[in-house]
C-alpha cells in the first residue's frame, strides 16, 4: 500500500498555461499543483508513444520516480480525420519546434487551406494518468472535445490550436470563450472529471479502493 497521498500534485509539464487550466479544474480539492518548473534539473521525459496515453503513462511514471512524488502525466493534442488523424501526438510539435504555437497554427491552416468546409471537423483528445511516488499507474482518464476548425484564428485565450477550435453550439473559439466555460466543455476538463473521485479517494488515504 502507497504511503498516505500529500496535499502536492505535480503536472508533468512545464507549460504554464497547462498547468493554471488544471489548477482551475482541480482546485476545490485542496491540492497543492505544482509544474515541473520548481524541479529545473528534472530530466525531459522523451514522449515517443503511439498514442496519447502511452505518452501520458510514461510522464507520469517516469517522473514521478525520478521526484518521488504524485505526478500527473498528461499528454493532448489535435485529431483532424481529414488529415488521417494528423497533427495527434505531434500536435505541440507539428511545426518542427516544440511549443511553437504559431507555426503549428500555421501548418495546420496551409494543409486544411484546399478542404471544403464540411471536411474541417477535429477533436481535441486529453489523456490523463495519474502515478503514485513509486512510479505505479494509479488510474488513467481519456477526454474528447469535437470542433471544427476555422480558416483564421479568432479570440486570445488559451493556448496551442485554441483560437483556430470552433465550438459550433457556441459558434466560438475556444479562444474566444470564458475559462468557466471552456472547462466545463474542454477535453482536459473531461478526463480529469474522470479523475476526481481517484484523487479524493487517495486524499483520504483509501488507497484499497483506487485501481485502473
């Protein structure tokens, strides 16, 4: 049996942005959330899965080893059908370079730039896991969003693909729309609503009932 859970939760990432979405989600748990940045020595998980969940398995189980704490290891991104799923597990690198928002909007417009409209549907996926400071896989989550994308980027919330991800109930961007209601709809608010009652569970020290 794992020791009791701290008040400490580390995300796997050191997106900042990231981070303050999952502080918004999880907050009235009484978590302390931490990123990686309070750990600059941290070595750099190489995300090389197939799939969002490998890559969210292998962050979370990594690091928390390496730091001996909870981490939570997330890993999201884009799926477009039209582009045969592309950008996926590439999403924050599609670009080339890591992080580099712009560039990746970019790409992503000039290749949907020749579809008909009726062919620019995309998801957001989310895959989140959850690893005790021994490095085990406590539970893990999957969250969807469905959008579509537009031919130019409108609002200047969010991060990543958000200005160009149009809710069509909203008829806004995810950039566009209020943090209340982007976490009441967003792929990461998903999978960690899968997620709270796992965290409460250890919190309270009932680690019997927690399993995948």
């Amino acid at each position: 049996m794992d020791i009791e859970m701290a008040a400490l939760l580390v995300v796997g990432s050191r997106n900042l942005k990231k981070r303050q979405e999952i502080v918004e989600i999880l907050g009235d748990l009484g978590l302390e959330i931490r990123d990686l940045s309070g750990w600059p020595d941290v070595p750099e998980v190489i995300e090389d899965g197939a799939t969002f969940e490998e890559n969210a398995r292998k962050k979370a189980s990594e690091l928390a080893r390496h730091l001996h704490q909870w981490v939570l290891g997330e890993d999201s991104g884009l799926v477009v059908p039209a582009l045969n799923g592309r950008p996926g597990v590439y999403s924050a690198r599609y670009a080339g370079k890591q992080g580099d928002d712009a560039a990746n909007n970019a790409r992503l417009l000039a290749e949907l730039a020749p579809l008909p409209d009726d062919r620019r549907a995309a998801y957001y996926v989310c895959a989140a896991a959850l690893a005790s400071p021994h490095g085990e896989i406590k539970t893990i989550a999957e969250g969807r969003c469905h959008g579509t994308i537009i031919k130019e980027a409108r609002g200047q919330g969010g991060f990543g693909y958000d200005p160009l991800f149009l809710i069509p109930e909203y008829q806004r961007t995810f950039g566009e729309l209020s943090a209340r209601v982007k976490h009441a709809l967003s792929h990461r608010a998903r999978a960690l609503a899968k997620l709270r009652g796992t965290l409460r569970q250890l919190l309270s020290g009932d680690h019997e009932a927690v399993a995948i």
